[in-house]
C-alpha cells in the first residue's frame, strides 16, 4: 500500500470549511484514496473514497490532484461534532484490510 | 438500524488470563474484521472473514490471538495468557462482500491487562 502524510493536527473555526490535506506521491495506479474518521471513544466512521476524479457526498468532497500524488478532504462547514482524527488511506479497491496511519486531528472550535 | 455491537466493551484481565471477546456485525455483512489499536496510535488490522472462513489471518501478532466465526455471523476475538502489551482497544468491522472498502465499525472492547 501506498504512504500517506498527514499533519498531526489542525484546527477549525465552527461554520467554516475544514480543508485536511493528504500527500500518497507513491500512490499506483490501481490504489484508492479512502477516508475515515474517528471521534473520541468511537470506531472509525467511513467518509469517501476516490480513484481520479473529485467526489461529493453528504458528509464531504474529495479532491484529488490530476497527478494522484495528494488529495484534500473538505468538510464544508464544520460543527463542533466533526471533531475527530482524519484518517487518509490509500489501497488497491480490492483490498480488504486498511492501513491506518496517525491521522490528522481535527479541532473545531467554537 | 442496528450497527456492529461488542461485547464487553471493557475488560480487565490479570497477565495470564485468558479472554473473549465478541462481535455481532450488522445483518447481511458478509464480512467481518478484527482490528487492534493501542493508545494514541491508528487501528492496526488483525484478521479478516468472509462467512465462516478465515481468509486472511496475517496480523494475528501471536499464536496466542485465535478468532472464529462459525456460522457466518457472531464473531469471536480469544487471547490466551493475556499479556501486557495485549492491552489495547479491540475494534469489529463487518461489510458487504463487494464493498470491503466501507467498512462499519463497533464500538470496540478496551482490554486492560494488570
């Protein structure tokens, strides 16, 4: 599976778009860009995921860079319960285990 | 409607104990997942099913870890003579087939071995 580096952390201001960067420049070309959340004391909670192109969901948008070496996950507008750590993983669509990184927390503040 | 339930969701072992713990994924999940996270890290994969068969146990870290589910469903993590590094948060993860990239989570059992 492809590397990913996330910041350790990042903070918000509630109502403002939350935007979590992630660089996979080893990325391949059959590899996904998956995302997940955990809130405190909480599994980890599916966000999106994406081959090439941009994705949108109800909980967030995708972005990821023509080259596939980085993506950006964009909360729109943050609410104090996106708190959590951000996690980036990239991994052929077949696979069934997923590597964890470190993560991003995110702080949204009031 | 009903998530993946754990079962304890905490648990305190002396070292050499041994302990079970469950999973009830969500209803239709064929597959199933194991995962172990120890304290400010990421979950770390341990095992994975589909239906009743154990097709990827490469994370088990010892042959102390065993996991079955033998009906397809109901899901069982067993570390034997606990040991303190063994203490972590213990997450389940269940799928469908086809989609074993949206994986549902539970809540996860804390094991703490004294």
């Amino acid at each position: 599976d492809a590397k990913t580096t996330q910041p350790p952390s990042m903070d918000c201001a509630e109502g403002r778009a939350a935007n979590l960067p992630c660089n996979h420049s080893t990325i391949s070309g059959n590899e996904y860009v998956y995302w997940y959340r955990q809130i405190h004391s909480q599994g980890p909670q599916y966000i999106i995921h994406g081959l090439k192109n941009n994705e949108t969901n109800e909980m967030a948008s995708l972005i990821i860079t023509e080259d596939r070496k980085s993506s950006t996950l964009i909360l729109p507008h943050a609410t104090l319960r996106d708190t959590a750590v951000y996690y980036c993983i990239v991994t052929p669509g077949s696979a069934r285990q997923l590597t964890f990184g470190s993560g991003t927390q995110l702080t949204v503040l009031p | 409607g009903a998530g993946v339930s754990q079962s304890p969701r905490y648990k305190v072992a002396k070292r050499g104990q041994d302990v079970a713990l469950r999973c009830d994924p969500i209803s239709g999940h064929v597959s199933l997942f194991w995962y172990q996270q120890a304290l400010g890290q990421g979950p770390e994969f341990l095992t994975y099913f589909q239906n009743e068969a154990q097709l990827d146990k490469s994370g088990l870290p010892s042959d102390r870890f065993f996991a079955e589910r033998p009906e397809g469903s109901v899901s069982t993590l067993k570390i034997q003579r606990t040991q303190q590094e063994d203490s972590a948060v213990y997450l389940c993860a269940s799928s469908l087939m086809v989609r074993t990239y949206e994986q549902y989570f539970g809540p996860g059992t804390r094991l703490t071995v004294t």
